[in-house]
C-alpha cells in the first residue's frame, strides 16, 4: 500500500507482477474457486421459488415496496474532466485522503488496474485531501501512482460529487455523468460495469439510473427494509443504527462460508459495541423451515432478520454470501465488500476518528463466498 513516500516504486513492481499473475492464475481460479462457490451456493444466482409462508400475521418477505433504482444526481465539472483525460472517456474517481489505511488501500487497487489490462475504456483518477500538488508529490517522494492524484483541499470537487466519506469511488459516463458512487468494487464489478458503460450508444437520459449500490440509495434502503425478526417483531434495519454505527452482514444457510461469518459474529459484535456500534445478520433467499434450525444452533448473539424471497438480495446488490456493510451513525455506507474483518474495523476506526488498530478482532473473516 502506499503508506510512505519510500514504498511507492514497490507498490508500481508489485500491481505490475499481480497484472501478469492474475493472467496467469485465471484458469485455474475459475476451475477450483469459482467452481467450488457456485457448488456450494455461495453465488446469488437463481434459486428455486420457496414455498408459500405459513399462514399468520407475518411472512418472511418485505412488509413494503422497497425503494426503485436512485437516478443520477450529478455530473462531474468538465474542467476537472477535460484536464485529466476523462472528457468523453468512461472514468474511476478515487476520492480519499493520503493518510488513512483504506483510501491507500483503495489507490493500491487502481494501480494494480493499467497493468491487469481488459478494460481499455477506463481512464483512471484520484482526489486527495491534500493543499495542493507540491503536497501530493512530496507524499509519493517522486514515485506517483500510474494515474493523476488531483488536491482538492477545499472539497470543492468533492461536494459537487456528493462525496462525504473517504475513500470513495465515482464511476462516470462518457457524459460525466456519476453512475456509481460509493465503497471501491470489487474488480469484477468493475469488469462487468465499464463493459456495460462501454456498450452504450447513445447518451443515456438524463435519469439514467445508477449501476451497483449508490452510497445515498443505502439510507434508502436502510429505512424501506422492513423484514421479520427470528425473535420479536418484524423491525427495519435503520431501527438498529446505534450512535456507533451498524454493521449489516447478508448470509445464508447453504453457504459454508457465509457459516463462518456467522460464526465469527457473536466475537464481532463484542468489538464494536464498545465503540458504540451494532450489529444484524440478514439471511436472504431460504426457506422459513430451514432458516429457523440453522440459527437455532448457530446462536450468533445478534438479531436474525430473514427473506425467503430475492427481493432483498436483488435491491442490496447481494451478488454473493457473505456479504458485510458497514454503515455510520448517520446512515452513510462507508464499506461494502467481503466478511474481513480487519477491513470492517479499519472502515469504523476512520468513520469514529478512532486511531488504527483502536478495534481488534480475534477472528479474521473470509475473503470467499
């Protein structure tokens, strides 16, 4: 990561040796991993229909329409566009700080991009809350990233993007218009965006919808998400935000390492309610029947909301399980990604101003599912 000015030419080696090894790795990747994921129902993919609830007062679905795909809100500034190659090209904007561990992190994940190839519509950018390029070029000691750093010590640009929290990614359109905003993606993700962006015609309305979860649309959701309770009433998860936060970690019963997330759970949730903050599991596209035995012997220590439709999966963007979110306590989605734990600390220490390594887990988490 670039965590000093010294490690940054072994950061520019390093992305270029994982570009030629994920090349070489990607046979083999999808013959073992993604193979032994989608056997073990790790993936989001159809699932047969579940079987009608039982009658009664209150079913394992959502009790109200959930929010329709949040429009796009804003355009970047053509000058900004214009000055940094992005003008009529499809854009990634890493906004974040030269400081914290998770904006460097963020900025190691680009540089890794030029050098992995497969998207050569993408065009590549950082904002940094720095006071001006001699800031940033002192910080990287004469061994920038493969991609421009801007300093926006003002947050100018920031606010004209709605970018509160750092870091941040912003995906734009050839038209500049923001199309995703929010937690880095994962690469697939991206893979998968930038394809779409790129097939794109013509300019599209000036209500294109956002592609992926846009950080704003996740208060929505956090507030329409209204699903039944293994014990007690049916609650929304914006009932659980505590002045610390909420952590929201999606899982299944088939999955082994959704299992394992559960598992590490009940350790979590000690580390983050003495810093104030919360924690739910959501099980999302399994039967009543199923979902009730399984905690039952799990005994994760925190509240079990379940669907047994995809209706959650789909709105949240719960593209595989498990799945972990960390929100603020004001509702904003600072992290989105896999059951890391490490990495769901370091995204609640820079929400709270807490010092790294301020919250420390005993269990690690799971980088598959």
């Amino acid at each position: 990561m670039f965590k000093q000015p010294h490690d940054a030419q072994e950061i520019r080696s390093r992305a270029a040796r994982t570009g030629r090894a994920k090349r070489r790795r990607s046979l083999v990747a999808l013959a073992t991993v993604v193979v032994a994921l989608v056997a073990a129902g790790c993936d989001s993919g159809p699932a047969p229909a579940p079987p009608p609830p039982a009658p009664g007062p209150e079913t394992a679905r959502p009790s109200a329409p959930l929010p329709p795909p949040a429009a796009v809100p804003a355009t970047a500034p053509a000058d900004f566009l214009a000055a940094h190659g992005l003008q009529g090209r499809i854009g990634l904007i890493a906004f974040g700080s030269l400081r914290d561990r998770l904006s460097q992190k963020a900025l190691e994940t680009m540089a890794t991009i030029p050098a992995a190839g497969g998207m050569p519509d993408l065009v590549l950018a950082a904002v940094a809350m720095a006071d001006d390029a001699k800031a940033v070029e002192a910080h990287y000691g004469g061994f920038p990233p493969p991609f421009p750093v801007v300093p926006d010590a003002d947050g100018a640009l920031a606010r004209a993007l709605g970018v509160g929290v750092h870091p941040t990614a912003v995906l734009v359109d050839r038209a500049g218009r923001v199309r995703y905003h929010g937690p880095f993606p994962q690469e697939t993700h991206l893979y998968d965006w930038v394809d779409a962006l790129g097939r794109e015609k013509t300019e599209p309305a000036p209500d294109a919808v956002a592609i992926g979860l846009w950080g704003p649309e996740a208060r929505r959701l956090l507030d329409a998400t209204r699903l039944p309770r293994l014990a007690g009433d049916p609650a929304r998860l914006a009932d659980f935000i505590q002045p610390g936060g909420l952590l929201v970690v999606f899982a299944d019963v088939q999955c082994p390492f959704a299992g394992e997330a559960i598992t590490d759970v009940k350790t979590v949730v000690e580390g983050l309610a003495k810093h104030g903050a919360a924690t739910v599991l959501v099980n999302i596209g399994d039967a009543e029947a199923d979902v009730r035995p399984y905690y039952a012997g799990k005994d994760p220590g925190v509240p079990v909301l379940f669907d047994v439709t995809r209706a959650i999966e789909k709105a949240w963007h719960v593209d595989e399980v498990p799945k972990a979110y960390y929100f603020t306590g004001q509702g904003a989605l600072v992290y989105r990604g896999k059951a890391m734990w490490d990495n769901v600390a370091a995204a609640a220490e820079e929400s709270l101003g807490l010092a790294p390594n301020a919250i420390q887990f005993s269990v690690r988490g799971t980088e598959y599912g």
